[in-house]
C-alpha cells in the first residue's frame, strides 16, 4: 500500500508499536530511520528490510537527539513524518512505592518527546510542513490502579498535543497523538491483570499508520474501549472511583 511519506523516522523502533509500525512502513517502500537504545535489536531489525536505516538513540539526552535528528536528514533527506514512540512502563505498588519509576517514566515518556520535538522543530517550521506524532494511551484519561507512574505522563503527553496543536497547525506542521487500548507487547506483559480489548501488535501499527495517513489528531483504539474510557472520564468521582474498586480492584 503506498504511503504518503518518504522518509520517517521512529523512536522506539526496536520493540512494540514502534517497532512494528517501522516493518510494516518499510515493507511499503518507506526508508523509516529506527532509533531505539539497543544496536543489537535495531541491526537485527535492519538485517530483514534494507528501507530500514539504523540510528541508535536515547530519547532522554537532549544533546544526542539533536545530533541524530540532524545525521538522519543528511543522510536520508528531509523528514516527512516523525514517531515518538520510545517509552516505558513499569506498575506501581504500594509495597514498594518510591520516586524512581516515576523519574524513569517521566524521563523517557514524557521528557523523551520533548527532545524529540526540541530536534525536530526548527527544520519543520523553516520548511512550514512536516508531521509530528507520539504514542501517548488511553491510560493518559484517567487516573487506573496500577498506572500511577505511568497514567499522568500519558496525561501530559494528550495535553501536550492539544497545547501544540493550534500553534504548529498554523505553520503547516501535522500533530497527532497516538491513544492505544492494551496492545500485545513486552510492557504490557508485566500486567497481571484481565486486560479488556487485548489487540495484537500487528493490528495496532496498522491502525497507527492509517490513522497518521489520514491527518487525524487523535489515533485511538480499539473503538470500544476508547468509548467506554471517553464516558468514564465525565463520570463524578464517586460513580468512578466504585466502578474501579469494583471491575479492576474487585472488591
């Protein structure tokens, strides 16, 4: 299927949705730059599609994000569309509650963006077009056990677009953020709860693309579950809160 970019480049390539989105763009003709902390991972991944191109990376060194966003466009030319999809997860449990995943989400998650969109800014605005995206959740809409760490930088990622949306819309410059449901990856191995509408990572790359294809500000899914999660978060606490204790807390 033709895409309607020529050169990407994806954060977060070497696992999940980044991971997948860049195999099924390069399996399009796509040349998609990967970047992900891991060489090993990234070479593996480049071995099977030559439109891969290698640039390993950590989203949370400003320094070195600049520095790859520049080699990527002199290498391969100007940049149509960028992913951000680097991110981590890990639960939060009351028996072992300390800053440290808090620090590490938001360093990846969120700060990890910004760096990204530090890089990424001043080529996009001089050529007035480009397309900007990042993989935020649906867990970013409301507060889930579990998610304490990881929920509020989803959180700041959906404000994020909405507070860039305007300005960057005016200058020609595309933004999107990408809200997935439980999608089948290794984060989301770690849960040991029933996770409703569990999609396959295939099924959601797919969804990914043809959302950023279509110019949307939002790419959610799967629907369903979007829907529930949009009218719990008008629900007042009290009617919330119950539902939770009751379907994820059971009790």
């Amino acid at each position: 299927m033709a895409q309607p970019w020529r050169v990407v480049w994806i954060t977060g390539a070497s696992t999940g949705i980044g991971a997948e989105v860049a195999r099924q763009l390069a399996a399009d003709g796509v040349i998609v730059a990967i970047s992900a902390r891991s060489a090993e991972k990234l070479k593996a991944a480049v071995d099977a599609n030559d439109n891969l191109k290698p640039y390993p990376l950590d989203v949370t060194d400003a320094a070195a994000v600049t520095d790859c966003f520049a080699r990527i466009e002199r290498d391969l030319g100007p940049v149509d569309l960028v992913l951000a999809a680097a991110g981590t997860y890990s639960p939060v449990s009351l028996d072992d509650f300390s800053p440290a995943p808090f620090r590490t989400m938001y360093e990846t998650n969120f700060l990890g963006v910004v760096n990204v969109l530090t890089a990424v800014l001043p080529a996009f605005r001089r050529r007035r077009k480009g397309h900007i995206s990042w993989i935020a959740s649906v867990a970013g809409y409301r507060g889930l056990p579990k998610a304490a760490a990881y929920g509020p930088t989803k959180a700041a990622l959906i404000n994020l677009g909405e507070s860039l949306r305007p300005e960057l819309e005016a200058e020609g410059i595309a933004v999107s953020v990408v809200n997935p449901g439980f999608v089948k990856t290794p984060l989301t191995a770690q849960n040991d709860f029933e996770m409703p509408f569990l999609m396959e990572v295939e099924e959601a790359a797919r969804r990914t693309i043809a959302g950023l294809a279509s110019g949307r500000f939002e790419v959610a899914y799967p629907s369903r579950f979007v829907t529930i999660l949009k009218i719990a978060r008008l629900l007042p606490y009290r009617i919330y809160f119950a539902l939770i204790r009751s379907a994820v807390l059971k009790r």
